[in-house]
C-alpha cells in the first residue's frame, strides 16, 4: 500500500475584539486556490461558523474573509446610534463612513429586514445632517416617512415621479459640480479638498426595491436611468452626492454601468 501525502491549505484567523474574526485562505498557487478566490465560499463558512459574513480583501498572498459574530446580540437602537457629520454606527462596533466608502447597496431576500435597515439608515443620515430624498417603489414602508417633518414632501412613490425625482436629484449634482468647478478656480492657492471643505451638504437618494422597479422600465427608460446612476458613482464622492440602492439579488444586468466602474 502506497502512502499519500495530502497537503492541506494552512488556513489563518485573526481575532477582531468583540465584534467578530477574519479568516485569511492563502494564494499560493495550489490547486484549491480558485476556490478560495470565489465569494461564494463564505456562504457555507457562515453557516459553519454561524457568523455574518460581512466582507472580503485582497492581501499578498491571502483572500480573507470577514465575520460579525453573534449579528443579533450587535444591533442598536435608533436612540443609541453613534453618527457623526458622515460616520453612522450600523450596529455595535460596524461604523459607515460614507466619504471613505461612498455608496450603498444593501441586498435581502424578502423577511430579510432591508426596510427595518433602510429605517435606520435614515435616521442615522438626517441626524448627520445630510439631505435626503427616498423612493419607495413598492409605496408601503417607507411612504409614511413623507408625512415626517424631517422628509415631507421628499419621499417620491409611483414609476413616473420616481423617475422625475432621482432625474432632479442628478441634476442638482451635476449643477454642484459647476459650482465646485467655481470654487476651485477661485482657490486655486489652497489644497483641493472635497464638497464639505466648502461648506456643502451630503446629498443622499435612498432608492427601495430599485431591481424591481428598473425591471419594470421601457427599454430606454431603464438604460437611462443606469447610466445616471454611473455618473453619480463616478462623481458624487467629491461633490457630496450618494445613493443607497436596496434590492433582493444585486446582478450586473440591473445595476448596469454603475457596476462596471
């Protein structure tokens, strides 16, 4: 009987405090190493490890894998949120920092909480002081928040409004880039800094069930709305213009040319 030598992965995790771990799988060219590559991995890990998995990076030699522990046990109330001018505290020790990492897509089967999320979202972002206007295709969950005084007349529901309302919305942006073009040819001596360094708002376009409303498009309707879309992921970090997309299955078919930037 001939031995074998089987050669496993030497498979590394790292400790992240009390919120969670990272596991990192090594790329060293071995033949498990595509495996380790596909993001679908951390769906068994996990069930596994019964953990969230809440993200993924590239470092030399290493794929790693990130995970919330014990997800329920990390949840905040509206009241006890940390949000700072463009920080908001997802959950205990889970901080968005939309100027470093500007855009949102937030996926969910249905059940899966993505409104109950979208309703802290925007709390976390009126209180940070940003402007914000909300689609709600479906005009149930969040339409009621049009009745607020902090969104009255901001929440937009039905296909033709809806579409009128983020079309304004990329319009207010790209005016904002001529101002700021302004801005900078007047102070061409400072260092260039972004939108609130000359005292602008954040802008927010918060878009619920936006896969099954761009399905529901024309052809061109739907064509022209991705495209905006591109435009304001390519320019509205520095000029202070975000969207925060909630949708069940992200694919590159619906998010179009966002996707691809």
């Amino acid at each position: 009987m001939v031995k074998q030598k089987i050669k496993l992965p030497k498979v590394s995790l790292k400790n992240n405090g009390k919120v969670g771990f990272s596991i990192y799988l090594p790329m060293d060219g071995q033949k498990y190493q595509d495996r380790f590559r596909d993001r679908r991995i951390s769906q068994p890990m996990s069930a596994m490890l019964f953990a969230d998995a809440v993200g993924t990076n590239d470092i030399f030699g290493f794929k790693s894998f990130d995970f919330i522990s014990n997800p329920l046990g990390l949840r905040l109330g509206l009241a006890d949120m940390t949000i700072t001018d463009h920080t908001i505290e997802i959950m205990k020790g889970v901080v968005w920092d939309y100027e470093k990492y500007p855009q949102a897509l937030i996926s969910g089967d249905t059940g899966s909480g993505k409104s109950f999320f979208l309703f802290s979202l925007l709390n976390g972002l009126i209180k940070s002081g940003a402007i914000v206007d909300v689609a709600d295709p479906k005009e149930t969950d969040l339409s009621v928040l049009g009745k607020t005084a902090s969104l009255k007349y901001r929440v937009t529901y039905g296909r033709d409004r809806i579409l009128k309302s983020f079309y304004r919305f990329y319009l207010e942006m790209i005016k904002r880039g001529r101002e700021y073009h302004d801005l900078l040819n007047d102070n061409l001596e400072e260092n260039v800094g972004n939108y609130r360094k000359y005292g602008l708002k954040p802008h927010f376009f918060v878009f619920d069930e936006f896969g099954a409303f761009v399905s529901g498009l024309k052809y061109n309707e739907s064509e022209a709305i991705q495209q905006i879309l591109g435009q304001i992921t390519m320019l509205g970090r520095q000029l202070g213009y975000f969207v925060a997309i909630a949708m069940q299955k992200p694919t590159a078919d619906t998010i179009g040319s966002a996707s691809r930037d």
